[in-house]
C-alpha cells in the first residue's frame, strides 16, 4: 500500500488518523511561492549594492516610471486624434445626405445646417459653423441649401440646424429669434450645441485671437427650451 495514492481506502485511513492529511498543492500555491523567492532574492541582490550602483538602478527605475507615463500618453492623444476625424464645414448636396448624415450619425454626432445664400442670418450661421466646425472635430458640421434637403421648404423657417447623433435626430433649431436674430453670437449656438451634447467642451480647440472661453457660462436660458419643431424628417 502507498500511503500517497489518492485511493479511497486511503481516504478512510487518514479520516481516521491512521495516515497522516495529504497535503495538496495548488496553483496559486506554487505563484505565491515563486513570488516570495523572487521578493527574497530581489532583496538579497540590494543589500549587496554600494551607493553608486543603488545610484544607478534608481536611475533606471526611474526611466521606467517615465516610460510607462509616455507610452500612457500616447495612448490617450491616440484615442483623441481616433475621434478628431473632422475640422471643417462641408458642403454636401441631397445625394449625399444619406451616406453623410443619417449613416454616419452612427458613428459621430453631425450638425446640418439648412441654408440659402440670399438669407443674411444663413450668411451669419455658415460663420459661426465654419469655426465651431475647427473648434470640435470631433463633431461633423455639414451645410446644405434648404430646399436639396427638403423640397418647399419655406425661407422663413432659415437658418435652420438639424442635429443627429446614434443614428437619430436629436435636436432642430428653426431660426435666430431666441437668440436676437442678427445679434445672435457664436456662444449662444455652441451653448444649444453643448446642452444636447453634439459637442464635447474637453476637445474644444481655441481659435488664434480667442480668449479660450468654452461659451458654456450659464446665462439663464434654458437650451432645450422654446423650440419650434417640425417633422422635418418626412421631407428627407
């Protein structure tokens, strides 16, 4: 009989005392030790150091911790620049609205800007796009003559933004007037954008000649409310 096989009868002997507990060894018995030596012979190699080689490894550790920092750098400008994929106010045309709005909202939110060129507040919204457009390339802004996207659609609903984001439409503005028309300011559109979340205040970029202010300041409106909304989307 070999007191060490793992038999039943075996079993019964040590239940009773007559055979000594075996002993089993696990996984993470055997990670926990080769740690332990490892921790062990990692501190018997320092005590045996002088001054200057202790000098040297802290160096080196040293360049360690600067490395790993680097590598985590590059890897969160990485993850940004995957999201900056933009930068700049397109023009697209009623063939393209599909691909470039509906199928692409999937993946990015997207600004339309419904327009026409005789309208100065279209003049005044295209501007505030162009740069908004630089600012959030994370955001795609797009602009297309109102009547390409919808046919008939009445001047008098102009500017008009349709904004999309996970494959849906999410928000319309129909012209300026809570913002004053004309006196209407880039900041007041970029807050409209913001309460929707179409745009990101961590990725935005400050223009040469900008004092660097997000215009996301509260100044008591709210920016969901006093929308004018239409069914826009039967007549794309």
């Amino acid at each position: 009989m070999n007191p060490e096989e793992d038999t039943e009868w075996n079993d019964i002997l040590r239940k009773h005392g007559i055979l000594p507990q075996q002993i089993k060894i696990t996984q993470n018995d055997i990670y926990d030790s080769a740690v332990a030596k490892a921790q062990e012979e990692e501190s018997t190699r320092l005590e045996n150091l002088d001054l200057d080689e202790l000098a040297e490894l802290e160096d080196e550790e040293d360049d360690q911790v600067l490395e790993q920092y680097r590598q985590q750098r590059l890897a969160e400008m990485k993850a940004v620049a995957s999201k900056e994929r933009f930068g700049e106010l397109r023009h697209i045309s009623e063939p393209d609205y599909k691909r470039e709005v509906t199928e692409a909202s999937q993946e990015s939110w997207i600004v339309v800007h419904l327009f026409r060129d005789s309208i100065p507040e279209c003049k005044l919204m295209n501007r505030f796009m162009a740069e908004l457009a630089q600012q959030y390339r994370a955001t795609k802004f797009v602009k297309i003559v109102s009547v390409e996207c919808i046919h008939n659609y009445p001047d008098s609903n102009l500017p008009t933004l349709l904004v999309y984001g996970n494959g849906d439409m999410r928000g319309q503005l129909v012209r300026l007037d809570r913002f004053g028309g004309m006196r209407t300011k880039k900041k007041d559109v970029e807050k409209y954008l913001i309460g929707l979340g179409a745009v990101d205040p961590s990725l935005r970029r400050t223009l040469p000649n900008e004092d660097g202010g997000s215009g996301s300041e509260d100044d008591g409106d709210n920016d969901r409310g006093g929308q004018v909304y239409f069914d826009l989307a039967k007549g794309i």
